[in-house]
C-alpha cells in the first residue's frame, strides 16, 4: 500500500515536526538567494526569527511576478555549476518563468511521481504509457522518471498523432495511460472511429489525469468510455510539475505531499487564511528541494482542504479537486463564473460530446455568453434539438444564475488543442 512508508504513514504531529524542520533549513537556503535576502531585509525577518509553523505568517508571499523578475537564473540558491535541468513555462503571458533542479532535486521529484503511481495501485509489470508533450512541459520527463523509478515499462509516447498513440496502447499492451482530461475524450473518439473498443481490444486499467481544470461528470465519462478508474493529478512546473498532489484509490480528494510541501489557503484578495474548509487560493512552500526554494508561492489555484480522515490511512492533507485558476474566472454583468460549473452542467446530458467552447462577446454594453457544445451524435431531429437546446440553458441558468445563448454543434467542429483546452474566448471589446 506505501511505497515511501516512512513518509506516508507519518501522523499529523509527525508531519509538522518534519515540516518545522525543513521549513528552518529551507529559510537558512533561501538566504543564498539576492532575491530573498532583500525580501527578508525589507520585512524586517531574520532566517532566526522562523522557529515554527505558526511563524511562516511573517514571510512575505512569492509571486509569479518575482519569478519572472528573476527570469533566468536570480533564484537560484546553489551555484550554477550544481543546477542539472531547467524547465521554463511557455511564456504566452509574457515574460517566461524558469526552474531549476539540482540532481537530487530530481530524484526526489522521481520519488513523488512514483510514490503517486503506487498510491493508485501501479506496479512493476504495468505499462505505462504518457501522452504529454516532453520538453519544457513537465508533464513529460515528469511522469517519464517517475514511472521509471517505480520500476514500470513506460512508453514515451509524447503528445499528437492520436492514430499513433492508438497503435502503442494496442501493441505494447498499455495498462496506465497518462493523459490530460480533454485528450483522453478525443482518444476515445478516434478508437470508435477506428472500430476499437477500449474495453475489448486494450489492457488500459488506470488513467492518470490532470494539468488541467475537469469536473466529476468529466471524469465519470472517461472511467464509462476508456472502462478504466482515472485518477486526478495535480501539479505545477513552479513546483517541479506532477506529483504535487494525487488522488488516492478513494478518489475523493487529492493528498498533498506534506514532506514536500507546506501548505495555506488564502482569501486571494485580503491574502489573510480562509477558514477551515473553505475555499481560497493555494499557496505552497517547497520544503524539500534544493536549487530554487520558494516560500508561499501564490499558485491562483482555488481549491480547499477537504475535511476528516482519509480511509486510505493517509494523514497528508486532501484538497480538494481545483475549482480553477483565479484568473480563469469569468465577471460576466458582476456575477462570477467558472468554466468548470458549466462544464458540470453539460456533462450530464448523455446527448452531448467532451467538447465545448463559452465565447464572451458585448454588444451595446451588455454582456453575452455563448456555449457552443458538441453533439454525441448527428441528429436532424429538429424538435428534440430544440427541447435539449431548452433544457441546457434552464440548467445553466439555475447555476450561473445568467441566460447563456447555447448552441449544439455537431461533433469535431470545435478547434481542438494539442496541449490544455482552450474553453473560454473573451471577445468583449473594452467600452469608453
Ligand atoms: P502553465 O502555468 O503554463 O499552465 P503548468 O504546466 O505548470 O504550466 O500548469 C500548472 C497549472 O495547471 C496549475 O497551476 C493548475 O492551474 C493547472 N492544473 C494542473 N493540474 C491540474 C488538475 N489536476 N486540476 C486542475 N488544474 C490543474
Ligand atoms: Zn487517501
């Protein structure tokens, strides 16, 4: 059941106390580091003055800002010559952001991944396929060093070519799949279209998803299509990328690795802690990791500490899955909107595909939202259309609490992505 026993059985006392520890070592590192030590200098800390938990209050946050201040190698708390690997976000809301690894930061995310895989019932025999583009996005070395050191065969499939990724599953003998929510949707429409059933003609058992926000309606379709259990994954490049946080076979909630990571949820406008239970963004410290320490790192994560003990006997904290990123939310005529709610909605109607597309638009000054949603299947039952058509938006209407126009367009008309799906287009011109 533990891969890392020495880690997953700590109890909650045990936890802190290691925490404390590695919070004290991670600050006296951080003063490697020009950009901490000004922080510290500037809010009047010493490294001394962080003796406990309770005093992790007093360090100012990190943003992703400071990361991109610090574009390339600023934060780095150990010589250059000590760094082995760099991973950079893409950069399309400008300036790139950079991390880096020294080999034992490496190993010790290879752990964490393996340690994830484990949790979900994943062993040496299995065959482990990833689906996510290598290079810079973690998600591929990632998962590939994590699924090595866990001993499985793994195909270094990467992203693209679904007809070829089809083949690899079918040939090698795929068990455990990684792959980001809205691909796994279009996996299964290209088997149906090449006369695979998943069920039949493949060994797939475990589905690793993640990267990316998804419902529970989402993810109980992938489990019925692929006939697989699919386990949400969460992670950041910020953080080294997979293996931050992962469900357990309960699949209610994903533990995070407290060994590694100090976790808060804060109002993300007053910044101040949330109240136990409550929603709020995720802020992390990296307590066991070498090159480039952050101390409260703002993630714009939204999520939650999920309350009581899990059955699985694990005291590391579970959060909840993502509500999504505090920029993701949609102010449309001063209500807030996630994408995910209204995906919740759309995915329990049996008639309608994986895919859909909310475009924003103003005319006159007054807000509209589109929702574009794909078809299962062609249907010129013009009345039924009609009906269903009724019925999305009074569903929508109940829990967004605004009218959207919803259009059913017929399947594979949607753009698709080769990375994340893009669910929300902002069209709104700025008004004078
Ligand atoms: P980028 O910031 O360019 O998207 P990352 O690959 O580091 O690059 O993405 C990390 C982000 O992806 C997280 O901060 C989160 O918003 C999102 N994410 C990752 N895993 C999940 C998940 N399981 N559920 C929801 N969102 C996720
Ligand atoms: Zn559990």
């Amino acid at each position: 059941m533990y891969l890392h026993p020495e880690f997953e059985k700590l109890t909650r006392s045990e936890i802190e106390a290691l925490q404390t520890e590695r919070l004290k070592k991670t600050v006296r590192q951080c003063m490697n580091t020009e950009f901490y030590r000004r922080r510290f200098a500037e809010s009047h800390i010493a490294p001394d003055d962080i003796r406990s938990l309770s005093d992790l209050g007093r360090i100012p946050f990190t943003t992703k800002q400071d990361l991109r201040d610090s574009y390339p190698f600023g934060m780095s708390a150990v010589p250059l010559s000590r760094v082995v690997r760099l991973h950079s976000s893409s950069g399309t809301t400008g300036t790139p952001t950079v991390i880096l690894h020294t080999q034992r930061d490496l190993d010790e995310w290879a752990n964490a991944v393996a340690r994830c895989l484990y949790m979900v019932g994943l062993r040496p025999g299995d065959i482990f396929q990833n689906s996510s583009g290598y290079g810079m996005f973690t998600g591929g070395l990632g998962f590939q060093y994590g699924a090595e050191r866990l001993g499985m065969l793994t195909v270094p499939a990467a992203a693209g070519n679904t007809k070829r990724q089809i083949k690899f599953i079918t040939d090698f003998g795929t068990t455990a799949l990684h792959a980001i929510p809205s691909y796994a949707g279009r996996l299964y429409e290209v088997m149906e279209e090449m006369g695979i059933d998943p069920r039949r003609d493949t060994h797939l058992r475990t589905l690793i998803i993640g990267a990316e926000p998804h419902s529970e309606e989402q993810r109980r379709r992938i489990e019925q299509m692929l006939g697989v259990k699919a386990y949400n994954s969460f992670g950041m490049s910020e953080m080294c990328g997979p293996g931050v946080a992962f469900e357990c076979t309960e699949q209610n909630g994903l533990h995070i690795w407290e060994d590694y990571y100090i976790v808060e949820i804060v109002d993300p406008v007053t910044l101040e802690p949330v109240p136990e239970g409550e929603v709020g963004e995720l802020v992390l410290t990296t307590i066991n990791r070498e090159a480039m320490p952050l101390l409260r790192y703002r993630t714009r994560d939204l999520t939650r500490i999920l309350p009581g003990e899990c059955p699985c006997g694990r005291h590391h904290l579970r959060l909840d899955r993502m509500k999504g990123r505090s920029d993701d939310m949609i102010i449309l005529k001063g209500v807030n909107i996630f994408p995910i709610q209204i995906e919740t909605v759309l995915m329990q109607f049996a008639e309608l595909g994986n895919d859909y597309l909310i475009t924003l638009t103003n005319e006159e000054a007054n807000d509209l939202m589109t929702v574009e949603v794909e078809l299962k299947a062609f249907s010129d039952d013009y009345h039924r259309l009609q009906a269903l058509t009724k019925e999305i938006t009074r569903q929508l209407k109940d829990e967004i609490l605004i009218t959207p126009v919803v259009r059913l367009v017929s399947k594979g008309s949607l753009p698709k992505q080769e990375g994340k799906a893009v669910r929300v287009r902002d069209l709104r011109k700025t008004l004078i």
